[in-house]
C-alpha cells in the first residue's frame, strides 16, 4: 500500500452541523411591531366617545344634581366626541364660570350678564366642601366670638374708653390690641400709663370668667433701646409680662390660663419708621385663644371677614 492518509468518512446518520443564523433578531423586532400596533389600535378605540352614550349620561348627571329650574346641565359643551372645540360663544360665560365669578366677586365678567350677575349677588361662602356639623361648629364660635367683643367694646364705651382697643377674629380667636400713640406706654418703657390700668380693669371681669387661655403678646418698633433694656426682645417681654402681673395679680385672672411672650420688633402693625408706624408697633396684644378645634377654628376668618 502506498503512504497515503485513508479518508474519514461519515457515519450514516451522523446529524449535520447547523449553521449560524445572524438574522434571528427579524423576528423578535417583528413580534414587537405586531404588539405596539396592537396597543395603539386599542388606544385608539377606547379614545372614541359614543356619541349617544354621552349625551345620556349627561342628562342622567344633570337630573340627579341640579334642579329642573336652572341650568340644563353641569356637562354643557361639545355634544360630538371631543375634538378640543367648543360649542360656546365668546360672550357667554359657561355654568363653571359663573361659579367662580361667585368666588371673584365678579372680576373679570360683566355684571349685566343674567347668568354672572346673579352670581355676584351672592355673598362668598365657606361651605362649600366643609361637613355640614364642622360649618356649624365654626359658626358658633364665631359666633361666641364676636359676642364676646361686643360686650367689652360695650363695657368700654360705658366706662368713656370707647376706640381705645382695636380687635380682630382670625383662626387663634379673638386679639384686643392696646394700640394708641402713648396711651399705653411710653417710648421705650414698659410702664403702664393710667389709661392702660383703666381699660384692664375694665375688661378683665369678662375674660376672667371664660374657659379660654389667654396669650399676652408684646411688642416694639424699630427704635432700637438703650439704658434699661439691652434689645427690644426685652423690651417686648417686658412689657407682656406687666400686663400680665396686673391681670393676675390686680384683677383676678388664673395664673394658669395666661402667658406672656414678647416678639421685639418681628411682628409690626404698620411697616417702616414712619410716625403712625412708630405709635402703632408699640403695643401689646391679649388674645383670647379659641379653645375650637384646628379645623374648626380654620374656618373662622372667612366667617368673619368684613365686607
């Protein structure tokens, strides 16, 4: 035999070896084609409004919260699908407008419009959204509140000490601010002047008597101190806490319903350095803290506003 290499051959039925295929991601990317088509087909679909189907449930909402008396319906607008146009004219204001001319006080509308001057008619509200008991409750102590301002600006009045006390309602309760030029004290003193031992002894008896605690606040203006007190916190506190010692001590108050904090010059009246600024921030500040819970004593401002 000659040197030659004898050949291999195959074993029958021996699998053949499978080449590689470099185009199997054609149908990965073909599947998520298919899928986002199929989602924005479905997207598309379910955008449609059934034109009939709209209108019923738009009568259906306007029977069950409006009266047959007013307006048509709470969902007035296009009658197709929503195709972002709008059926309104430009001078007739939609039911939602007029709702919040309600609220503006009619700002911004014409009041000889029928629909908007009705609406400014009617005096703003809180109740909108509040539980009925959580409104009754504010309007209590709004009530209690304001009350109680009356009797002592009357017992002023009858003591000749009428318009010595400014006050106000807000969310804390009820402020009787002694706040006059000189009335109560004296450029950069914390000594009370007669006038201001008066109108205490006068008010006391009605405030003694109450459930509320009571918060002495004083303050000053910008005039920076000099000899007794170091800065105007001191003059502040100072000035709270003798108030505080005759209501105590002069006229009866529970020493464990009343405080006394002083703010310095943080909390002005009147801003700037200006005469009536000056008189103004040099005060102090009873407040009658509303013994109401938070929510309850948050409606208050709105109960109370003037105008």
């Amino acid at each position: 035999m000659s040197g030659r290499t004898p050949v291999r051959r195959r074993r029958k039925g021996a699998p053949e070896e499978e080449h590689a295929n470099h185009e199997r991601w054609l149908v990965s990317y073909a599947d998520m084609i298919t899928v986002l088509m199929a989602l924005f087909i479905v997207l598309f679909a379910i955008s449609q409004v059934d034109q009939d189907k709209y209108i019923a449930l738009r009568d259906s909402l306007s029977s069950g919260f409006q009266d047959t008396t007013t307006s048509p319906s709470v969902l007035d607008g296009s009658d197709g699908n929503l195709d972002g146009t709008s059926t309104q004219t430009d001078n007739t204001p939609a039911r939602g407008t007029a709702g919040m001319v309600n609220a503006d006080n009619g700002l911004g509308q014409e009041a000889s419009d029928p629909v908007v001057a009705k609406a400014v008619d009617a005096k703003p509200t809180p109740a909108a959204g509040v539980d009925p008991a959580l409104l009754a409750a504010a309007r209590a102590e709004a009530a209690h509140l304001a009350a109680l301002q009356a009797q002592i600006e009357a017992s002023l009045a009858n003591n000749g000490l009428a318009n010595m006390v400014r006050y106000r309602i807000d969310s804390r309760g009820l402020t009787l601010g002694l706040v006059a030029n000189d009335v109560f004290f004296a450029q950069g003193s914390a000594v009370m002047t007669p006038t201001a031992l008066r109108i205490l002894d006068v008010a006391a008896p009605l405030m003694v008597g109450l459930n509320e605690n009571i918060s002495i606040e004083g303050h000053a203006n910008v005039v920076p101190v000099s000899g007794r007190y170091p800065t105007n916190w001191e003059l502040s506190s100072d000035r709270a806490t003798q108030v505080l010692r005759h209501l105590v001590e002069a006229d009866g108050m529970p020493g464990g319903r009343i405080m006394a904090v002083g703010y310095g010059d943080t909390r002005p009246l009147v801003p700037g350095a200006s005469p009536d600024a000056l008189a103004s921030n040099r005060r102090v500040d009873i407040v009658i803290l509303s013994s109401a819970p938070e929510n309850v004593r948050a409606l208050l401002p709105a109960l109370t506003a003037k105008g």
